[in-house]
C-alpha cells in the first residue's frame, strides 16, 4: 500500500502569517492532511509562548486550503461539550466542503486546565471515561441520530441532533493515544483513524492490543487506519538535519535536554527517515503524520512528499 502523509504544524512560537502560508503550501503539494495542535499553552519549553487555538484555526485554513482534510491532532474532550464538538466538527466540514476529521483525545496537560479554569477530572482514568462517552456520543450525532445521555452519565444530553448534517457521509474520528486498557478500547468502539508513536517494538505491541480490543467489541480492525506520528528533519546530512533541529528548539525555548531521547524526532538523511517509515509500515502504519515546529522547514515539507515518500513506497 502506498504512503500518505500529512502535516502538523506546532501551533506555539510562530505568527499566523507564518502558519497560513504554511498550510497553503502543504495544500499545494498535495499531502493528504493537515493538523494542528489543541493546545491553549506552548507543550514544548516555556509554557507562556505564543499560541493559536485550534478550531477557529481549521476554519481559517479551511478558507484557503483547497484539497488537504483539517483535523486536531488530536482535540482535547475536556475543552468543550461534546455535542458543541460535533457542531463545531460539521461545521468545519460545511466550510470546508466535505474535508473535516473530528480529532478528540483525553487530555493531558494540567497546567493549561488549571490557569483557564477548565474541570480536569481527579486522573487520567476519569478523562478517558469522559473521552469514551464522549466520543460514542459524537458518532452518533455525527450519523444523524438523536442522543440522550443515561442517567448515569458525564453528559446530560436530551434529545441532542446536529442540524445541517456533516457534508460526508461519514465524517472520520481520528482518536489518539495508546493507553492500553482505555483508550485502545475507546479506538476499537469508535474510530476512523488510530494515531500513535513511537519506537517499532512499542508500536508492535500497541497494534496487538487494538486487534485483542477490536475482537472483544465485534470490530473489523481492518476498517481503523493507523497513524503514525513523526518529527522529521530532513537535510543531506546528519549532522546538518540537526542543526536545523537545534535552531528550532532554540526558537520554541526548549532545552536540547527535554527533547534528545525522544523517538519521534527523526532527524537526518531522506533515506534514513525513509527506513524508520518502511519499519512501521510492516506494522500496519502506511500513513505517517509529521510534526513540525516553527520555523516551519520548507526544505523539510518538500522533501518528505517529494523525496522521501517515494523511497518508502519504493521498499515493497
């Protein structure tokens, strides 16, 4: 199977000029989707950095993309209501015509709840029952039903319907994480699209457990597209690839430190980002999503499309 692509593009430490006119050129090289963060605060380095939020983005790009999907990557559920997701979802997808995937994920970041006053749940486990429920009630509004909450829910929907409908026929979810006895589950019961990261033994694993949650809940694996996040850099050299990276965390305020061990940055050669995408497409993964941070690399979103994709899809 062929590779498809799409770009995040970090929402912290850049100008909106910057950030438009980079999603544009993605449109124009024809990945395959565009994401951004849903974040309030910087995740990387200094918190108190600049920002964008997330859906009123979408809606700008929407504007002036043309051909690229526009989703969060991944939407937190603590942020909003439910249903005002959906709305705003379907919303995305009539500005748009038909491009919108409603990203949704259990949250994270306590810092950011906190400063905004936002309800954070008392742990990880009480965000993602709230995510789960959550997300069987987007499903169905999104398909036209009409949702009531159960008496002993989150939410207290009563007789909630989305009016007009999405322009799809079946908007996506895009759910990401890989926490292994929720949130897998939660992809099982609902998703489109699985987004995860990480090293291939990981990944290996993780896959094995959606397959364990998609036999138990009666779901056909093969209809859920895995995603893989990534951070490349992609110069001639090493070495030069890493200079790169180093200037961009210097922009994003954050110490080389916090980021060296990560995994998911891949920084270097065409070739070798093309080895650590042809790894994790035996796995399943033919579809990569790449994050990248401000200063948006020109260099880096031509060549992964133009250069790089075909070397993977070349390894057959």
């Amino acid at each position: 199977m062929d590779t498809r692509l799409g770009i995040l593009l970090w929402s912290q430490a850049t100008t909106w000029d910057d950030f438009e006119r980079s999603a544009v050129r993605i449109d124009e090289l024809g990945y395959e989707h565009l994401w951004t963060w849903d974040h309030v605060y910087a995740i990387f380095g200094d918190p108190y950095q600049p920002i964008f939020e997330g859906y009123t983005t979408l809606a700008a790009w929407a504007k002036v993309t043309r051909r690229a999907r526009l989703g969060l990557l991944v939407g937190a559920n603590t942020f909003r209501n439910p249903g005002l997701t959906a709305k705003a979802a379907v919303t995305l997808d009539h500005i748009s015509g038909g491009r919108a995937i409603l990203g949704i994920g259990g949250a994270w970041f306590e810092k950011e709840h906190t400063e905004f006053g936002i309800e954070f749940g008392a742990s990880p486990g009480t965000r993602l029952r709230w995510m789960d429920e959550a997300a069987g009630a987007m499903r169905a509004l999104l398909d036209g039903e009409m949702v009531t909450s159960p008496p002993d829910g989150t939410y207290r929907f009563e007789n909630l319907r989305l009016l007009p409908p999405p322009v799809q026929a079946h908007l996506p979810i895009m759910i990401g994480g890989s926490g292994e006895r929720k949130t897998l589950r939660s992809v099982a019961k609902y998703a489109d699209m699985w987004n995860a990261m990480g090293s291939v033994d990981k990944l290996r694993h993780k896959v094995d457990v959606l397959r364990d949650h998609c036999e138990a809940v009666g779901r056909d694996f093969d209809e859920i597209e895995l995603t893989c996040a990534c951070k490349p850099i992609i110069r001639d050299t090493e070495s030069e690839a890493r200079r790169v990276w180093e200037a961009q965390m210097a922009h994003n305020r954050t110490p080389m430190a916090e980021v060296e061990a990560d995994d998911t940055f891949w920084v270097g050669t065409p070739e070798q980002v093309a080895q650590q995408m042809i790894e994790r497409k035996a796995l399943g993964f033919h579809t990569f999503i790449a994050e990248l941070a401000a200063p948006f690399d020109d260099e880096t979103i031509e060549r992964w499309i133009g250069e790089v994709k075909p070397l993977a899809d070349g390894a057959r």
